[in-house]
C-alpha cells in the first residue's frame, strides 16, 4: 500500500512548483490559488522575499497548491488501495486529495482557515523546535516559558509554540538543558496552541458550511493530529477545526500508517522532512519524497511501479 504524506508550513523557495509548473493537469490547481491570492503562485513565489512567503496566509496557500498540484499529476497512476494524511495544514490538502473537497474549495478554506487564525493569534507568535530532550525536563521548561508543545514527532523531536521571545528564551534554556537541536521555525504564529483557541469555532462553522463529498473509493483518509481513521467528513469536521489550537501526535499517525501495512511512503512536500522521519521511523518501508525527482515522468513511474 501507498501512502501520500501531504506537508505542511515550512521555509518556501522559489523552486518549489518547478517540478509541476508546467504540467496541464496542475493548471486548475494553479487557477484555484490565483483566485485565492490574486496572483498566479508560480509568479508570486519568484517576486516576493522569504519573510512574505512565510506570512501566514500566504504560507499555508502555497504549502497546499504545491501539494495538490503535485497530486494532480499522479492522481491517475495511485493504486487501488492510497493512504493519505496531512501535517498540520497539510491536512486540508489530504481532505481535498481524499476526495473530500475540490481543489478550489481545498484553496478556499485554507484561505478561511489561515485568516481565523491571524485574528485569534494577533502578532507576536512563533513555533519552534527542541530535539533529543527528555519529555520530563522540556515539561518543565514550557511551564517556566509559557510555552506549549505543537507537534510530537518520532524521536523526542517537538515544535513548541508561544510568544516569539518566551520560544526564544526556551531553545537557548533547553540546549543549557542537554537538548541536541533547537532552533525556530520560520511560521510566524503560534498553530496548533491554546493561543489559537478563539478560532476554532468560526473555522468549524465554515468546514461545515463546505461543499463536500464521501471519501473517494479506495481512498484511507488518516487525521493528522492523531492518526484516526476518518469515514466520514460530516464527524470530523470539530477534530479539523480544533487542531489548530490542539497539539499534533505526528508519531501517532506514522504508527497508524504501520498498523495499515504501508510499504511505501511518498512525501508530496513542499520539501521533504516528512519522507526523513517516516524514513527513520519506519526503516522496513521505501520513503521518498518528490522533491527528490528531476522530472515528473520519474516521480510517474516511481508511483506506478511496485
């Protein structure tokens, strides 16, 4: 079995459409997010800096259009049997790739969802990460830094979430405290925190108002934050909303994949850590990820050999 990892915010190059830009199947993904953006996102990735393709908004746009631009591509060579899951906003692109929504209403609520939580987060906000710290001691430090964990991954890797100078403060006290990594990410907001609470209601409200359809067939649709199967879009609309102020169990989800007998994992991107941990994680399974590929003919083939 295949499984599709969709990626979430991360650092945005101005390569990261290279491989599908000019690829027709792509092009109705490429017009969703032009309406959403008001500019073509090929174009917007080669014009604007790095700090404005990290702005939230604009981010998680263009982390979900690479995704389902790269889908659109292969969407017609995935076996019988495909699992997909998301990271973070990842996950909106799962929903769409799972069948559940369009492409273009994908774009849209992504749109709705990055803008309900600019206005619950106001400035100021920041993720982070802390890697190779016992849970014990790294407890104690987001106590002492009024800081929380966003997202659990394999192998005490953690992104932490809070105020941009309590995250700060944090990596420098966790690599005094034996901590074999920190550093910050480069989202600006403080995702998957109880800083976020307040948007949870308006986004649920808007998943719900959505047009959606039954999971497609042959399509498992894994939740992202921890793993569970979903069957139906109409009962997991509240998990979708509130994980952006919920923290994520990514290790759960990489387990789930392992209990579904996954032999294959593919990481749509943008980049490619997702492939690295499921990598590390699962070392029985072939992982890739499809900014490894030069060419979209040999990502094809890739998804359509055993």
């Amino acid at each position: 079995m295949l499984a599709l990892l969709c990626g979430g915010q991360g650092t945005l190059s101005d390569k990261i459409f290279d491989l599908v830009a000019e690829q027709p199947a792509a092009e109705p993904v490429f017009a969703a997010a032009t309406t959403c953006l008001g500019e073509d996102p090929r174009q917007l990735v080669r014009t604007q800096s790095v700090d404005e393709l990290s702005a939230n908004r604009v981010s998680q746009i263009l982390t979900v259009t690479s995704v389902l631009a790269i889908h659109a591509c292969i969407a017609d060579l995935l076996p019988e049997q495909t699992a997909v899951t998301g990271y973070s906003v990842g996950e909106m692109a799962a929903w769409s790739i799972a069948g559940i929504w369009t492409a273009d209403e994908a774009l849209r609520l992504t749109d709705v969802r990055a803008r309900q939580m600019d206005r619950a987060a106001g400035p100021g906000g920041r993720l982070g990460y802390v890697r190779g710290l016992d849970r014990v001691t790294l407890e104690r430090l987001l106590e002492n830094h009024r800081c929380e964990i966003a997202i659990k991954n394999p192998e005490l890797l953690f992104v932490i979430g809070g105020a941009e100078r309590d995250v700060i403060e944090l990596c420098r006290d966790a690599t005094r405290q034996g901590a074999a990594r920190t550093g910050l990410l480069a989202v600006k907001i403080a995702s998957h925190t109880s800083h976020l609470a307040q948007a949870c209601a308006p986004l649920q409200q808007a998943l719900d108002r959505s047009r959606r359809a039954p999971v497609a067939s042959g399509l498992i649709l894994l939740s992202g934050g921890d793993g569970e199967r979903i069957f139906s879009a109409g009962s997991a609309t509240v998990k979708l909303a509130d994980q952006v102020a919920c923290p994520i169990d990514w290790e759960a989800t990489l387990e789930a994949l392992a209990e579904l007998g996954v032999t294959r994992v593919l990481d749509l991107g943008p980049g490619h850590a997702l492939a690295e941990m499921a990598r590390a994680f699962l070392p029985s399974i072939r992982c890739y990820a499809t900014d490894g590929f030069h060419t979209v003919d040999g990502l094809r083939s890739w998804v359509a050999s055993n």
